[in-house]
C-alpha cells in the first residue's frame, strides 16, 4: 500500500510549499506566501535593507 501525501499537498506533487515569512501553507493566488500580508511583510524586509544579497568586497581605490 502506497504512503499517503503530507496533509494539503496535491496528489504527486509531494510536500506542499510553507509561507516563508510565517510557516503556513502557500496560496496559489500570493505564492509563495500564504497571504498578502506576509508577501507585504517580505517586500518590506528587501526596501527596508533588512535582506541583503552579499556580493564581492569593494576594492579601496586609495591604496595605492
């Protein structure tokens, strides 16, 4: 007998996608959030600075 799907995930899709912001299951109208709150929440996080993308150290022009 075949194992049953994690509860809320679609049949042979595996588990379903969790809310990054607050761990609940994704809806498909603000994926990859559960809500617009949490996808407000996120957007604000990147305006605000509060996620950066790391890059490469500036290199200092005045050491010459």
């Amino acid at each position: 007998m075949p194992a049953e799907p994690p509860k809320g995930a679609a049949p042979g899709k595996g588990a379903a996608k969790k809310c990054p912001i607050c761990g609940k299951p994704a809806n498909e109208a603000s994926k990859p959030f559960c809500s617009e709150r949490c996808r407000d929440v996120d957007l604000n996080r990147w305006l605000s600075g509060s996620y950066v993308v790391p890059g490469r150290p500036e290199a200092d022009e005045d050491a010459d």
